[in-house]
C-alpha cells in the first residue's frame, strides 16, 4: 500500500463528506493508500472545520482521536497528537495545544497570548511557557 501526502482539502473531505465528486476519488484513495497528514494540515483543518463548517471542539477531537487509531492514517507524535486533544478538550486553543506540545522541551515558548499562557500553567504545570517581555 502506498502512502499520501495529503493536503488539507483532502482531509477535510474525507471528514465533511460535502462534495459527492471529490468524495468518490477520497474513498477511492482512502481504500487503497495510507495517508500521511502533517501537522499543519491538521491545524488547517481544524481552523476550517470550525469556522467553515461551524463545527465544535468536542466534535473535531473526536475525528482527529478516530484518526488516532485507524492503521491507514499516519500522524507524525500520535503522542502529541493526543496531548493536543487533551489540552484543546480543556479548552486551550487547538493552535496553541499544537505549538505548546510541538516545542522542545529545552526552551521556553514566548508569546504575547496571556490565555494561552495562563491556560498552559493550568492545565501543564511544568510548561515552560512565558509572556514576552
């Protein structure tokens, strides 16, 4: 079985199934290859899944934890993978899950987002994560 790279649109097709042509050629990719979805495809996707087709957090952890254990989906970190959607079912920013749980562990992540740092230190509290000063 070969493996995809896919792209956003891909994913989200696979997930919204709202366009029967592109659909039938996902399925068709789907039952035949594996895919390969990076990580900014997956912070793609969530941005569209939530602003395009209105679709909740609680909803779009679940599609992404199904994606988790299907054997035709390859996420780089599924560990990661997993913390984001712990965090982000906390109610961390998905964005902000992805960079926290994506940093090196050796340095500190600066932002000016004082909710995402706040939220981090609560919900991981040996993060390092601080505001720029």
């Amino acid at each position: 079985m070969k493996t995809l790279s896919i792209d956003t649109n891909v994913l989200v097709r696979l997930l919204v199934l709202d366009d029967t042509e592109q659909n039938e050629i996902v399925e068709r990719l789907f039952k035949t290859s594996r895919f390969s979805v990076l990580w900014t495809v997956l912070l793609e996707a969530e941005w569209v899944l939530r602003k395009v087709f209105k679709i909740d957090a609680r909803r779009i952890n679940d599609v992404f934890k199904s994606m988790l254990i299907e054997e035709v989906v390859h996420i780089e970190r599924p560990d990661a993978l997993a913390r984001v959607l712990d965090l982000h079912s906390s109610g961390m920013d998905f964005a902000g899950a992805v960079h926290l749980c994506l940093t090196d562990e050796t340095m500190p992540f600066v932002t000016f987002d004082r909710d995402l740092v706040r939220r981090a230190k609560k919900l991981i509290p040996d993060a390092s994560v601080e505001l720029a000063q």
